[in-house]
C-alpha cells in the first residue's frame, strides 16, 4: 500500500446552494468512510458562500487535504477550489476552471459542440428573450443553465405549459436552457482514475425525466448497472463519457449524463464535476459493478488528490 504524510483531512460539505442537503449527505458518507479507515477527519460545514470567511475557517481547521464534498454553487463551480489554491490546501478533483466550465452548461456545451461531441438541439435565454423567439419542437426539456440535482428542471408537452416552466427554471438562474426532449435511454457514465466506469441505464418510474424525487425519493428510479447496451454502443457511451471528461480537463472522477436516442445516437446533456457521493449515488454504483467498493472509491479519490504534492500523506489502512 502507497503511504501518504498527511495528519487531517477536512471533508467540506453544506455550503449554501439548493443542494446543501444532499452535499451533507456526501460529506457524512465520505468522512465515515474515512474514518472506518482509521483516517483522522474533520467535518467542516461551509455555512456561506463569503470568500473572507471560508478562508478564515479553512486556515482555523489546519487542514493536510480537503476532500471537496460540496455539490451545486460555491463546490463545483471553482469558487472553493480557488480559495484552496490560494491557502496551498491540496484538495480532490477537478481544478477551478474545469469545475466552472461544468457547472455551466453553456460554456460546457460550446465546448462539446466544438469538440464535436453531440448534444441536444437547444437554446439559451434569458429574460428579455421571447417565446416565440423558441424555434423548436415540443415536447421540450426546460432548465437552469447553473443549477445540479434537476432542481428547476420541467418537461413541456405543449406550449400554453412553457411560460410556468421558464418562469420555474428563472427562478433560480438569469440563462435558462430550452433543448429538445429526445425519446430514448437515459444513461450515466461514470469516469474515476480518468477512466469510464461501466454505464448505468436510468428509469424514472414515476416520471417522465430523472427529476429531483426520482434521484433522491427510494422507489422512483430503477438503475440498470451495467447498461443492457450493445457491445458497440456500450463502448462508444464509454468513450463519450471519457472524451467528455478530458475536454473540460476534468481531473481524476466526474460523471457524465447523456441520452441514447432510438438508434443509439449519444448525446450528451452535461457533466459533473462533484457528482453524488453516498453509497447509493450513481458514481458508487458503477464502481461497485467493478469490484471497488464505496470505501476503496473514497479511498481512491483522496489518494489522487495527494499525489498532486509529495509533501503529504499516511499509511492508509486496507
């Protein structure tokens, strides 16, 4: 076993983002996996988004690395990794730039489209756009251009419903993003070690798209691990999943949401830098169906973030 110097890790979790509950999910899982390891940890709830503060707190924590648990604004959109950077705390994942590129699903889109990685047909809006400036086909899928977890997201069949659906999705960002709905699979691929994961097929069972009840209600999604895909499009979902990953120069781990449309087309709907973390999430799942349980996943992405600087590290128990 690899030996790193390190005497405490701060596991980072809360924040003050609509995803602050399920980013302190993350964080307990992670810290007791850390612990059952015999790691020392300190759990360290950011309870706001003020630079000034949060670095205050940081330096008060004396911290050896952060493992990046925060989902959603001020985790995975480099605000946090940047003030890591500047206090010289070694942390997990993906740097600033990458994390920012991420959580914005335009800028990462642009980025897809120039890399001829497919997406969905869209738009991007913002208020003073007209619906009738919307040149697409119902139905349609509305969203924040900024916001994780599905929060805000709507499905519209028809048009006298798109009005309620922006007015939902503006509410917690200035872009919103309008995109065909395409009529397929659902599927993720997980990326770990810069490596794809085998895919998981989604199927929400109560609704139409992988909503915010489906990813966090027990019952309301089934996951299919591995995907029943062709050997052929399994691969290409794989390779997809990875190319996604190294455009946006994504470090270490990341997951990548995509659709398979009726001919087994990929296309990809966005990226995530910090994606789930308990045992159930879907990152886990995929590493599971290779044989890594959740505390070698954990384990996995802390040493990957140590061996960024030699100046740190432990003896980390099997």
């Amino acid at each position: 076993m690899e030996e790193f110097n390190v005497e405490r890790i701060g596991v980072l979790m809360g924040g003050a983002s609509t995803e602050r509950e399920i980013s302190l999910k993350s964080g307990r899982a992670v810290s007791k996996a850390l612990r059952d390891k015999g790691l020392d940890v300190i759990e360290v709830d950011i309870l706001d988004e003020n630079h000034l503060r949060v670095k205050e707190l940081l330096k008060e924590a004396e911290l050896d690395v952060a493992f990046i648990a925060l989902h959603g604004r001020f985790g995975e959109d480099g605000q946090i990794q940047k003030i890591l950077e500047e206090l010289n705390i070694p942390y997990t994942g993906s740097q600033p730039v990458a994390c920012r590129l991420s959580m914005d699903k335009v800028a990462s889109r642009k980025i897809f489209e120039k890399k001829r990685i497919p997406v969905p047909k869209y738009v991007t809006l913002n208020h003073r756009v007209k619906i009738k400036d919307i040149l697409l086909d119902f139905p349609l899928v509305v969203k924040p251009a900024t916001e994780g977890s599905s929060i805000g997201v709507s499905f519209v069949e028809k048009k006298s419903d798109l009005e309620d659906a922006l007015k939902s999705a503006f509410s917690y960002d200035e872009r919103v993003i309008v995109e065909e709905y395409i009529e397929g699979r659902e599927i993720t691929v997980g990326i770990l070690e810069d490596k794809p994961l085998p895919v998981i097929e989604i199927i929400p069972q109560k609704t139409r798209l992988f909503s915010y009840q489906s990813k966090y209600i027990q019952g309301f999604t089934e996951y299919i691990v591995p995907a029943k895909l062709g050997e052929e499009t399994f691969k290409l979902a794989q390779e997809m999943g990875l190319a996604a990953h190294k455009v946006i120069r994504c470090r270490c781990f990341s997951r990548v949401d995509m659709f398979l449309d009726r001919d087994d087309i990929c296309r990809v709907l966005e990226i995530n830098s910090i994606p789930g973390l308990t045992e159930m999430s879907l990152l886990p799942k995929a590493a599971k169906a290779i044989g890594i349980d959740y505390p070698e996943l954990i384990l996995k992405i802390l040493k990957s973030a140590l061996k960024r600087c030699q100046r740190r590290s432990i003896n980390l128990k099997e």
